[in-house]
C-alpha cells in the first residue's frame, strides 16, 4: 500500500492512518495525506526499497 503527503507530492509505503515504512506519522495531520497507487517515491530508509 501507498500513501501520498499532498503538500510535496512525496508517495511513501504504509496506509493513511498510520505510520509510514520511513516514520512518517500519518494520523499527526491527516488531512495531509491520501492513499495512493502511484510508485513509491521516498528515498528513505524503509521505503526506497519499496516497488522498485
């Protein structure tokens, strides 16, 4: 699963509601974020080895 933070554009691996694979605390701002289908786009640990 994706999810996306709409303000960057950045696509991380996790679900809205929870934590990202990168640390990434979605439930701090939620409407900050969106589930996605888009290719992972975070360089971070956790999530650049994700779909790629």
């Amino acid at each position: 699963m994706a999810v996306k933070h709409i303000p960057t554009g950045e696509v991380h691996k996790g679900y809205k509601g929870g934590i990202t694979d990168c640390g990434f605390d979605t439930r701090a701002k939620p409407e900050h974020w969106e589930e996605s289908v888009e290719e992972i786009t975070c360089d971070k640990k956790g999530c650049k080895t994700s779909y790629r």
